[in-house]
C-alpha cells in the first residue's frame, strides 16, 4: 500500500509531504546523505530526497513512471511543472496507484482549477484535508468528487446540523456513495459527451503501423431523485445477439477493452454486457474503452522528403481529409520536425499558416478548419549550416493535431434510458444530448 | 540583433543568460536555447561577413549552451577565427571556447596549432600567456607534440617577461605531467634551475612547482637546485616581514614560496657540502624560533601561513632524519600543538608525530606524549583526529609501554567509531603479538579483543593466535583454560567459538583434569554453541569433535551420537554432511593407535610474516605502517602449510587433515580424485602451480628442464649477453601419438622485446623440437614473459602457459672492483629508496661453495677480501638494458648459529634493488 504521497515543485522541492507508513524511510538511498542512528523525520527526508536527486534531477531525463530506488517505488505522474510521487515499500498494485493519482489530480482540479505551485501553496490545508479523507494508512478510499464536495468545503465553517450530519455519514458509508437522496430538478437534463482520441503511426509509404482510439464517455446529469439509467451503444457482441431477431443496418463495433465508473453495476455487464446505474449528479465519467479495429483515420499525411547536396532540404507535405464532406474538422495542426542544424527556412503553403518555429525545432501548419474530403499542400525549403558531426539526421515523424466532430472509432450511443419509479417523470420527459468529439492522440507519420 | 553599446559588456549575452535563468521549467529552457541555436545558425550561414564583436558575442553564447549541458556541433570554425584578432577580449573567447570545446581529433587542430605558435611568436606578453594558458588547459598529447620544444626556450629566454615566464612554467609542468616522455629538458636543465635565482618572486614560485615535479624524476639531473634552493630560503627566512613587499602574506614572507622550497628540499637527501648544509639548519631553527615568537597578528591567516611554512619544515626533518636536536626541538614544538584550540592543528600535529616517531633520534621525545595522546584518543571530538591519535599509539609503542598502550587502545575499542574499529582491531593484535613477552597477556590480550570488537576481527587475527598457541607449548594450557572460560559467556562472538574450537580441540586434555572442564562438559559447552554458528565454522566445530575423540575415547559415544543425528549426517551442506559421515566411519572403525596417528596434534607452523600484518599494509597503503616488525617475506596464507594449492574451506587446511590422514580429511580424496581427471582431460590443470618454483629454480642458473607432465617435457638452455638473451627451448613428444597444430607464443611485457622462430606444426610422438626465441630487454621489468603452449592430443585440445624463466639478473654483468671503490660506490648509493634489505631463513644447507655457485650464477661477480667480515659475500655487477645500465651492489651477510641471511641491495634504481632482493631471496 502507499507508504507515502509527496508533491513537488519543479525545482524539488516539497510542497505537500504526507506520510502514511513508516517503512519508507529506511533506505539506504544512495546519492542521498545519511547518518547511521538519525531520527525517524530525517529519514523521511531521504526518501524525499531520493525522488528529488534521482528523477527531478537526474542527470538523464527518467521517462519511466516507476522509479526503484534503494528497494523503495517512487510513482510519478507530472502535471505541468508539478511531480505527484506516490511511494511505497511494498509490492503494490501499480495500476492502482497510479489510478489513485488521477483521481486525486481530477479531486484537486475539481475543487481548485488548474494545478499550479501558486494553486497548490495556496490550498494545502484543503490538500491535507483530502488526502486524509481519500488515503487511509495507504488505502485509497472514496475519491469521488461530488460525494467529497459534501463534507470537505471550502466556504469556511460551517456548521452543519445534526441531521445533516448524519445524512453525510450515512451517505458516504451506505450502498451508494457517490449519490445523496433527495436531489430535485425541475428541468431532468441529460448530457453525454463521447470524446475519443486516435493514435496513429503510419509509415512513409502509407502502410499504418500501429492506430488504435481510445475514448471516453462522460456524462453530465441533472435528474431528481434516484434514477436507475441504462446505456446502450453499437456494441459488436450486443449487437450481433439482438442481430437474429431484426435485420440491422447499423455498423457495430469491436470494444477491446473498458472500464467504468463506480456507479455501473458489474455484474449485470458481465451477465447481459448490459450498462444500468444510478449516476453520481453532475459529471462523471461513465467508461472508458479502446479499440483497434475498424477505425476511420480522419486524415492522411504524405510527405516528401528530398535532401539536396549537404546544405539544403526539400520537404512537401500533403494532407488529405476523410470523412464525410458536410464535417469540418477544427483546429488542424500539422508539425515537420527540422534538422537541428537548420539555418533557415522558406515556407510556402495553400491554406492556413505555416511557421518555421526555431525553439521546438519544427515547422508549425495550423488550419482552422478544412472539411472533408479535401486536400491541402505545404512546401518547404530548409537551408542547414554545414557541421564536423557526421551523424545523420534521424528524421523524426511528421505528427498533426486536430478535432474532427464524430467518434473514428465507429462507437454510436444507442440509447440511455431513465427510469425513475418513484419520482412522476418518465423517459420522454428527460431532455439528452449527445455529442461526438474526436482528436488526435499520437498522430504520426514517418517522413 | 538590435545595436547595442560595442564595449566590453555583450548585452544580447546577458540577455540570453538572464532568459535561461527565468526560465520556469527546463522544457521552456530547452525552447528558450532551440531559439537561440537556430539565431546563432542563421548568423553563422555566412551570408554576410560578421565582425568580431558578434562573433565574440555568438560563441560565448555557445559556450553558455554547452556548460548548460547541451551539444554544440558548429561554431568552431568561427572560434578558430576569433583567434586571430588583434583584440584581448575576442582573443580570449576564441581560446576559452577552443579549450573547453575541441576535442584531440578535430580536423580544425591544424588551425588552431597555427594560431597558438603565432601568439607564441608574438612579443605581445598577454598574447603568449593567453597561448599558454590555453596549451595548459587543453594539455592533450598533440598539444605536448607540438609545443613541447618551444616552451622551455620561451621559459629560459632572457627577454621574456615575468609574468609569461610564470604562465610558461606552469604550462610545461602541465604537459610533463601529461605526457612525461614528450617534454625533454635535455640542455635547458641548468637554466631552468637557475630561474630559481629570478629576481621576480612569481617566477621563482611558478618554477619551483616546475622542478619539484621534474626532479622527483630525475634526482641526478637537477642536484644543483639544492644549494640555490638554501640560499634562497634562507634570504626569504631572514628577510624581514616587509622586505619582500608584495609577496608578504599577513608578515609571514612568502609563504607559499617556503613551502615549495621545503618541499623541493625533500626531494633530495641532506646535502653534502657543509657550507649549505649549515645554511639549511641554521634556516630550520629561525623557523623553529619563528614558531615560539608571539604572533604578530591574531588573524587566522598570519597563523596559519605560519604553521604551513612550520609543518613543511618538520617534514624536512623528518625526512632528513640526521640531526637529533632539530628533532627533538620539532617534537616538543609539535607537542605544544596537541592541545590546541584549532583542530586541524592537533590533527596534523598527530599526523607528523606518527611519522617522528619512528625515527631513532625522537622516539623517546615522541614517547612523552603518551598521555596526551591517550586523552586525545578519548575525548577528541572530531574521529579523523582520533584516528591520527590511534596511529600515533600504534607508532609510539614499544616493549616498554606496549601493555598500557594496549590495553588504552582495547578500552576504546568499545566506544570507538565503526568506520575505524577494523583498523584498531588489526593494530593490537600487531602491538600484542610483537611487544608480547608474556604469552598469556597475548591471548588474553586477543580474546578481550574478539569479545569486544568479533565482528571487526579478521580471519588472520584469529588464525594468528591459533598458530601462535601451536608453536608455544608454554601457554597451551593458559590458552586452554581462558578460552574454555571465555566460551562460558551466554553470547559467544562466532570468532570466540572457532578459536575455542580449535583450541579446545588441540589441547582440551590439558584443562581435562579439572573436574569443572571434564571432556563432557567441554564437548557440551562447544556444542551448545554449534546452532549459532555458519557453516564454516560447523564445519571447524566437527573436525574438534572428531579430535575430542582422540583425546577423550570416554566422549566417543555421546560425539558419534551428535555426528549420527539426521542434522549432521544428512545436512543440506555438502561439505558439513561429507565431514559427518567421514569422520562417523573414521571413528568406528580406525582402530585407537590409527585415530591417534591420524588426529595427533598439529605440527608446529613454519615461522612467516605476520599476515595480519601484511592485512594491515594493504589496507592503509606503503609507507603507512612506521613500525616493521621485520622486513616481509614472502607473503601467502600462513594456514596452508600442508600444502599449496587451493582449499574449499581453511578450516580443512587449518586442521592439517589433508597430510596426515588422506583417508579422513573431506578434501583430499575430492581432490585427489580432482586431479585424476584432469590429468586424463589435460594436464594444464595441474601446470600452473609447477611452473612458479621451476621459475625460481632458473633464476641462478641457465639450463635445465623447464616443465614436465604425462604428455611433454620442455628443456631450456639460454645464454645472455650485453641486453640481449638468446633461449633454446627443447619440446619433448613422451607419447607415442603425434601432437597437432602445435602453437607457441610468447607474450612479453613492455620492456622486453621478443622474437620467436615459429616451428612445425607437427610434433611426432616420441621426437625432440627445438625452437629459439631472442630476447631484448628494453628497460629493466619486474613480469617475466609468458610463454603459451597449444597443441591437440588425441583430439583434446591442450594448453599450457608457462612463466620463462627470463629474470633481470640475466643481463647482470660481471664487474670486478677493489674494496675502497667498492665502498664509495656503496655509500653513493645511500638513498633509501635505492636499497633493498631482507632477512630471511635459509630454506637450505648454508654451504659455502653452494652459496657462491649461486652468487656467481646470479651473474655478478662474487668480490674476495671485501668485506671485513670473511663470512659475508659482496658481489658487483651492471645489469644492461637499452635504455640503461644500472650499477647494482649485493652484501649478503649469513649468520649460521640463527640459519638467517641479511641480503642488501643497492642500486641506482629503485625497482631494480627491489626486484633483485625478492628473486634473490628466494634462492637461500
């Protein structure tokens, strides 16, 4: 379990340190100064040290989330210049860890925007508050936001009655935690985002290497009561069974695997493979899924490469939209990588902006929009500055961002279904929307 | 770039640095420095011509980049340029960016060496010291090519300034220290020590780093430094604090100066001349006297300039080691330090005394420091101190106040801080064994040891008091009756238990008569520790029991009961389990009389070096140890008396079961059986062990059969003249079936040189080859060549490697001289480190005519009517070599009521005298 949790500034330095288990400090950890017969507090400072010499620090950039030092993990994930290390003794769940630092960076993202060291400095009573509340003795425990929101507020004191205080233990400690009783609306609203982003490595030639979407589907509820929702989409195995009885026109699709929010019953999935809960008000995010086959590669990029003599490079770079022509994609940006000892460059393009950005080493064609269907063109010239090295350019991808406004992984949402028995509404009287957004993950094709 | 002032301040660099240092993560730094490379890029095309400013400007900020950790792989050419402006500034940068930045094999090395000889050249000064600084700085190999020949004349010229002077010297001692072999003083020797006569005190000071370095190389060729360095001490000495102005450090004259010139001084021994020698010591007391004037300023610098000069001068002495009074004054002034406020001085004060203390003339004056030193130990705070402090016990000791010092140095051992416990614990059980004249304090003394610090007590600690018990019947019993008492103790350290054992063991049956230590009860109290303790010594414990045996039939049953228990008999161990049941079926069936032969006590062992002793040594280094016991012999593993080769466990060999009772020992029947089949895969296995004493065998003579096993004997005859040897190798086919691909080789170390005549590759059976290897000795070695031999046999493929017996008293010749010429060439050569002495035991008859063959064998010739002494032989001889000739005297002085020899060596090389003591020792 998680012997301790430690945040970071980045300079190293510790911002939030809390300590769960004791068996963290006993190192030895090298590079770190230690004394034979030191206090129990200096010895936690070596495992903090340790994180800092030997990844904040490290001479190589660690890449690696898991980092072994002196038979200690240290979990790393970073979240813009802020390190979260989650360290541990044990032999632990990896995933779940790391599962437990998402969480608690949607926790503080939820209760104070943007994780910041100014935001951090700022709410580390509220910090430690949280982190008694969702980690005991190294155990995650409930994490999820709006159940949180209850009990841990930030509007100062104030001091609740009896009543409600009992609602809250019973609340948190009953079956349903993550919903209280008795919410009311007079408009029941219903929004579902399906947002997916595709990952592609695709070769010079146009051969796709590796692509698979991974997606998410979050869900915005307004609804009284205790509504019981169920959740269906094009599902290839849910699909194919109810494929006997009627003829279907609809494409289904292949889930290589998902997970959902607390709120779904399991066992009622496994069984029928059928979603039924009862949503958390507000947002949660209802499941997550991947796939990789079938999937509707939004655009395709054929560049064109050709050195001339030592000094100059010649690069064409063509990109084609495929998709219906009635969508737009948004925010197109498409990134060839430089030579390092480039010296300058001439860029002419059709559409959109091209700039030849020195400090990413790149040239930058964004597009606002283009529809489907279409084609554009960037051409470039790349002067280079003749070095002694005599190492080859190792021509990194070419990689693209965008937003496209339907899901490439093929998922429809055929349904979501509310019934609440003893409230007076009905399904009809539920107002849904659905919205489709797919991006770009990893976009890149080798030049 | 926008314009900014021109003037020394490069805005747009300041401007970039203050940029990085903002920068919030170090992904907008490597954005921030991607920009700036590919500005720097741009400008560097060479699209228009840049002036020198920019350029300046550009690469000090790809030096920048570079120090942040960054590639830089362009921008050299354009610093190759910066080198050739008239301007200090840009000058400067174009050789700070080629220093730091250029590696050996650039192609631009050819411009850049262009450069440096044009400022070389130049009478500009700071031109030359900019050149030279960076010759320094970069100091590589092709550098001291290049420039090696033009430094010295810049050093010596007369039209030099000083402060190039200064850079030059520097500069020249870097590249000596690079590359020794490339820098050749040759003809500007006398000058260079003459710049120790410069008027200017930075030159001196820059030169005399200079001469230090070169004459601890080469004593002979520098000897005249010596009288200049005097005189110029002693003017620097008596000078007033404000004659020497600039160079007065807090009115202490030119300190740093003083100490390189002590220093220097050490090079060299006491001068000869009387006039210098007096100047010298007449310099040493004012410093001396200086140390007891009040201080002039209580600033810590004025003291500390003070003692540097004052600590330099003791070491002087020290290393003089010829004039008492200025000891004896030097130790009381290093006594005053041992109780003062400054712990670096006590420290240091500590450190010089280890050192006086060794010398004849102020051991006594060292001796009366005793208590301070003991207090020291105790209540010092600082452990570096305190280690000094044991040192200096360990140094100071000797019969008169071994107990004390001893037993100050056991009590604390209990307090004592870990890292030096180790060393402690090595360090009395030296003083115990050597001041020892009571044998009884010595294993008491041994056993307190083992009880306080066990874990710190090593192996040949605890093997040593073994052995000494062995070879002392008196204290057998003593040993006897504390050890069995010391095992009463309910937590044993496992150290106690192996000693226990092995005594109890031995001479059990000397405390056997008291009733309170019956056999039963020691077998017990052994055993009752037997579950503690690790697998050695379990195994240690098992080879007791079976000696309980012996000694007590009465405990035969209750030990054969122990051995038959599923624990011993089928333990997991192999080793444990195999000496289980051996000795079980050893003791039920060898009759008493047998058992008795087979376990009698342990011969006594051959006297050695104390191993702990050479432990010691190895841990702290040469020259660390002041106190020699005697000088070493050869040192090995004093346990593996019985034989030499390699044993799975010591506590096997330690019992000596392996000669006495092939039958019972675990070891020798695995061995045997070992050896049987290696000898059938390929006698290789069995070579290496041979060849060592057939090599030694050759060192006094040249023919003779070189190795021999089952498949193939190798005859050697060689002869030697001048540097050269020619070797006659005769292999012998003793089988009746042909040897294929039959390969030699010969690898030599670097300061032979060898040729070897290839041969057939076919060696029928039965038939005799010969082969001749030449041989050249470059310079004198220590590493004989390796000859290696292949062949297939029957298929097998065989290898032997063999040492030839090529020694550097081969190339010895003979020299014929009379008495007087034989003693003033013996006292020229009065260094320290040019002699070599040993006192060994003869390992053979002390026969007369034997004792000359082999001198004369060695090569040298054997000179009559020398020594005063009939019984003692001096011979003479030139051992030559390419490179050199190196003199070479031997006095070997036998003492036939002792069976000892005293051989000494002096030669004009150190590692020649070394050398041919160790080889020589071995013959006798």
């Amino acid at each position: 379990m998680i012997g301790g949790l430690f945040i970071y500034n980045h300079k190293g330095e510790v911002l939030i340190s809390r300590v769960y288990r004791d068996d963290i400090g006993k190192g030895p950890f090298p590079n770190c100064f230690h004394k034979v017969g030191c206090t129990e507090s200096y010895r936690m400072r070596n495992a903090v040290d340790a994180f800092r010499v030997n990844v904040i620090h490290a001479r190589q950039q660690v890449r690696s989330p898991v980092t072994n030092i002196a038979r200690t993990s240290f979990f790393h994930v970073k979240r813009s210049n802020i390190w979260l290390a989650a360290v541990t003794k044990q032999n632990v769940n990896a995933a779940m860890v790391f599962e437990f630092l998402y969480k608690m960076c949607d926790v503080m993202t939820a209760y104070f925007g943007k994780i910041s060291e100014e935001n951090i400095k700022n709410n580390f009573v509220l910090i430690y508050e949280l982190l008694d509340e969702i980690l005991d003795f190294g155990y995650p425990q409930n994490s999820e936001t709006g159940a949180l929101k209850t009990f841990i507020t930030q509007t100062g004191i104030k001091s609740q009655s009896k009543e409600e205080q009992s609602q809250i233990t019973s609340q948190v400690t009953g079956q349903i935690g993550w919903r209280r009783e008795g919410i009311k609306y007079r408009r029941n609203e219903l929004f579902l985002d399906v947002l997916e982003s595709v990952n592609l490595l695709m070769s010079p030639q146009g051969q796709v290497l590796s692509a698979h979407v991974s997606g998410r589907v979050v869900m915005k509820s307004y609804l009284s009561g205790m509504p019981e929702c169920k959740f269906g989409m094009n599902d290839k195995i849910v699909i194919d069974k109810q494929g006997k009885g009627g003829a279907t026109e609809e494409q289904s699709i292949a889930i290589d695997d998902c997970t959902f929010h607390q709120c779904v019953r399991l066992s009622k999935f496994d069984a029928e493979r059928s979603i039924s809960f009862i949503p958390p008000d507000g947002e949660c995010e209802l499941m997550r899924y991947r796939t990789t086959k079938d999937i509707i590669l939004p655009f395709r990029v054929i560049p064109l490469v050709r050195e001339v003599g030592r000094t100059k490079l010649e690069v064409k770079v063509v990109i084609k939209s495929n998709f219906k022509p009635s969508l737009l994609a948004q925010k197109i940006e498409v990134r060839i990588p430089t030579p390092l000892n480039t010296s300058g460059v001439q860029v002419i393009c059709m559409k959109g902006k091209a700039k030849y950005k020195a400090s990413e080493n790149a040239i930058v064609w964004k597009i606002k929009r283009m529809a489907g269907m279409k084609e554009s063109q960037i051409s470039a010239e790349i002067e280079l500055l003749p070095t002694n090295d005599k190492k080859k350019w190792a021509r990194p991808p070419i990689s693209m961002n965008f937003e496209v406004p339907f899901a490439p992984s093929g998922l429809k949402v055929r349904y979501l279904k509310v019934f609440e028995p003893k409230l007076n509404y009905s399904d009809h009287d539920v107002i849904k929307w659905v919205r489709y957004i797919g991006r770009s993950g990893i976009y890149e094709t080798r030049c | 770039m926008p314009a900014v002032s021109k003037g020394d301040g490069m805005r747009g660099l300041a401007v970039f640095i203050s940029d990085i240092r903002n920068c919030k993560s170090k992904e907008a730094e490597i954005k921030r420095i991607n920009k700036e490379l590919a500005n720097i890029r741009s400008k560097f095309k060479g699209d228009k011509a840049l002036d020198g400013y920019s350029k300046k400007k550009y690469v000090c900020k790809l030096l920048f980049i570079f120090l942040l950790g960054h590639d830089i792989d362009f921008g050299h050419m354009e610093a190759v340029n910066l080198l050739s402006s008239n301007k200090y500034t840009e000058k400067q940068i174009g050789y700070l960016f080629i220093s730091v930045l250029v590696n050996s094999n650039s192609e631009l090395i050819r411009l850049i060496n262009n450069a440096i000889k044009n400022d070389l050249s130049s009478r500009n000064p700071t031109f030359m010291c900019l050149a030279l600084h960076c010759i320094a700085n970069v100091g590589s190999r092709e550098m001291a090519e290049a420039f090696a020949g033009e430094i010295p004349r810049i050093l010596v010229a007369g039209d030099t300034m000083d402060s190039v002077k200064q850079s030059a010297a520097l500069c020249l001692l870097r590249l000596y220290k690079a590359s020794p072999d490339l820098v050749l003083m040759g003809e500007w020797t006398s000058r260079v020590v003459h710049l120790l006569n410069d008027q200017h005190m930075g030159v001196v000071t820059a030169a005399i780093s200079l001469i230090t370095c070169l004459s601890s190389k080469n004593p002979d060729e520098f000897k005249t430094c010596v009288s200049l360095a005097v005189s110029r001490l002693s003017r620097i000495v008596s000078s007033a604090s404000t004659d020497l102005q600039d160079y007065t450090y807090y009115f202490v004259p030119a300190p740093w100066l003083s100490c390189k010139l002590l220093r220097l001084l050490q090079c060299y021994p006491p001068p000869e001349d009387g006039a210098v020698k007096g100047r010298l010591v007449e310099c040493l007391e004012t410093i001396l006297n200086k140390a007891q004037e009040p201080p002039k300023s209580k600033k810590v610098q004025h003291s500390n300039a003070k003692n540097a000069i004052l600590f330099e001068a003791i070491s002087l002495i020290i290393h003089y080691d010829s004039e008492p009074n200025l000891l004896v004054r030097a130790c009381n002034q290093l006594g005053q330090f041992l109780q003062h406020r400054e712990t670096n001085l006590r420290y240091l004060a500590l450190e010089s005394m280890c050192t006086l203390a060794s010398s004849e003339f102020s051991h006594e004056a060292v001796k009366t420091h005793i208590e301070t030193v003991i207090n020291a130990l105790k209540t010092e705070r600082d452990v570096s101190v305190r280690q000094r402090a044991a040192d200096l016990l360990y140094a100071m000791c000797d019969r008169s106040n071994a107990k004390q010092i001893v037993a100050e140095m056991l009590s604390y051992l209990e307090t004592a801080d870990y890292s030096i416990r180790e060393e402690m614990v090595l360090k009395v059980a030296i003083l115990a064994e050597k001041y020892a004249v009571d044998y009884s304090w010595y294993v008491d003394t041994i056993l307190n040891l083992i009880r306080i610090a066990g874990d710190y007590v090593s192996e040949e600690v605890w093997y040593r008091v073994i052995q000494i018990v062995i070879n002392r019947d008196d204290v057998q019993g003593y040993a006897a009756k504390t050890v069995f008492e010391a095992l009463q103790a309910p937590a044993c350290h496992e150290n106690m238990v192996k000693v226990g054992g092995y005594i109890l063991g031995e001479f059990g049956n000397l405390i056997a008569g008291d009733p309170r230590s019956s056999p039963l009860v020691q077998f017990n109290l052994l055993h009752s520790k037997f579950h503690l303790c690790s697998v050695p010594t379990r195994a240690l414990l098992l080879s007791a029991y079976i000696k309980f045996i012996n000694l007590f039939p009465e405990t035969k049953a209750t030990i054969q009961e122990v051995l038959r228990s599923d624990s011993q008999i089928r333990n997991s161990d192999v080793e444990l389990q195999q000496r289980a049941v051996e000795y079980l079926k050893l003791s039920s069936i060898a009759s008493t009389d047998v058992l008795a032969t087979v376990l009698e006590e342990m011969p006594p062992f051959p006297e050695r070096e104390s191993s702990i002793l050479a432990k010691l040594k190895k841990k702290k280094g040469p020259g660390a140890v002041s106190v020699e016991l005697e000088d070493g012999k050869e040192r090995g593993d004093y346990l593996s008396h019985s034989n030499g080769s390699s044993t799975p466990s010591p506590s096997a060999d330690l019992l000596g079961l392996r000669s006495t009772a092939p039958a019972s020992g675990a070891t020798p029947s695995a061995g045997s059986l070992l050896v049987d089949v290696f000898s059938e895969a390929g006698p290789s296995a069995t070579s290496a062990g041979v060849n060592d004493d057939g090599f030694l065998r050759f060192v006094c003579k040249n023919n003779g059969v070189l190795f021999e096993n089952q498949l193939l004997q190798i005859g050697i005859k060689s002869e030697y003249r001048q540097n050269l040897g020619r070797m006659y190798l005769f292999y012998g086919n003793k089988t009746s079936v042909q040897f294929v691909s039959f390969n030699t080789t010969v690898s030599c170390p670097g300061e032979l040189q060898s040729h070897i005549l290839q041969l057939e590759p076919l060696v029928e059976g039965g038939a005799q080859v010969q082969q001749v290897i030449n041989i050249e000795c470059l310079t004198d070695f220590i590493d004989a060549p390796l000859l290696n031999i292949k062949f297939r046999y029957g298929g097998a493929l065989q290898n032997i490697s063999l040492k030839l017996p090529v020694t550097i008293n081969k190339f010895f010749q003979p020299t014929e001289m009379a008495a007087a010429d034989f003693f003033q060439r013996w006292k020229q050569l009065s260094q320290p480190q040019q002699e070599a002495q040993k006192i060994f035991k003869a390992s053979h008859g002390m026969d007369t005519e034997v004792l000359k063959a082999k001198l004369l064998g060695l090569g040298t010739a054997l000179l009559e009517n020398v020594d005063p002494n009939p019984e003692n032989y001096v011979c003479a001889g030139v051992i030559q070599t390419k490179a050199q000739q190196v003199g070479c005297l031997l006095r070997l002085e036998p003492n036939a009521q002792a069976q000892m020899y005293r051989l000494t060596l002096r030669s004009s090389k150190d590692t020649v005298s070394q050398r041919v003591c160790d080889l020589l020792a071995e013959q006798f």
